[in-house]
C-alpha cells in the first residue's frame, strides 16, 4: 500500500469522497446535507492498493498549533486491512511536521466503528467546536501528539543534570 498526496481536485480523491458522502446519507437518513468542496488549504491523502485509489483522509489547520483530521473513509471492500489507521498516523506525521501538535476531528454518532477507531487511536472525546456546537449527532475528539515537557522542581538532582553534568546508571549484572 502507498500512502499519496493529492491535490484537492484529484478526480479519485473526488470518486472517495463522493463515495463517503452516499455512504453517510445512508446511515444518517438522509439528514446530512454535507457537501464536498475542495480546499486549497487542505493537505489530503490517498491510500492506494494495486494502483487503485481505495481510501482518502485529510487535514487543514484549525487555529495556532491545531489541524482538523477530515474526509476519513476507507471503501467498505478493504475495511478491516488497518488502512484506515495507517492513514490516521500518516496525517497526524505531517500536521505535526507543520507545527500542529494537537488534532481534533468531528464524528457523527451514527458512525460506531469510526468512533472506536478514533477512541483506539489515542483520541479523546472533547465538547463540540466550531460548526459542530449544537449539532446533535456530532461526537468530537481531540488528540495530543506531543506531550509539554514536565515541569521539574528546582533541587540538586534537576540543577546537576542541566548543569553539563551527565548521571550514570549504576550497571546491573
């Protein structure tokens, strides 16, 4: 499997989300009026199998050091393959490469296997943001690549190790 970046107008990127979007207003009654635009300042990528284009994700800044992860989908055929997974990882590489160490994404809670594979991979279910305050069905999740560094007292074991000073382990036989 490769993972590629396409441009927002990539017409399988487009076939993807096309896809995601019947899909979703299949399982949500036709309540979702979502449409797909494509957004220059989005980063989006796709998952490829044997030449075929057969999962897409992307990402877009949301504020100072936040990106949003957006438009997962997988095609139904090659669900169950970690593709999606692969994916989520591939896309929060490159928003913490671009300085967006925290990621937050929306759910409709109609979608049950895409909220546990958010929940196993780390992320967190937050109150809802931005356009999703008020939406009934949205779930929000928000996930931390980096931790802040820990904050030591000052002491003589701190001031030692910041001092040059190099501790040894003492070896065990």
């Amino acid at each position: 499997m490769l993972i590629e970046s396409r441009p927002a107008l990539d017409p399988e990127l487009a076939a993807l989300v096309t896809a995601q979007l019947r899909e979703i207003r299949d399982f949500d009654k036709g309540t979702s009026r979502a449409v797909f635009v494509p957004r220059d300042d989005a980063a989006y990528l796709v998952a490829v199998i044997n030449g075929r284009a057969v999962a897409c994700g992307a990402w877009q800044a949301l504020g100072h050091e936040v990106a949003e992860l957006k438009r997962m989908y997988v095609r139904p055929a090659f669900r169950g393959r970690g593709i999606a997974r692969q994916l989520i990882v591939a896309i929060e590489e490159e928003a913490l490469a671009a300085g967006r160490p925290v990621i937050r994404l929306e759910a409709g809670d109609y979608l049950p296997a895409a909220i546990a594979l958010y929940q196993s991979s780390g992320y967190r279910e937050i109150p809802a943001y931005g356009p999703y305050v008020g939406n009934p069905f949205s779930v929000c999740f928000e996930k931390r690549l980096t931790e802040p560094p820990l904050a030591c007292p000052p002491g003589p074991a701190f001031s030692s190790l910041h001092s040059g000073a190099v501790a040894q382990a003492p070896l065990v036989q």
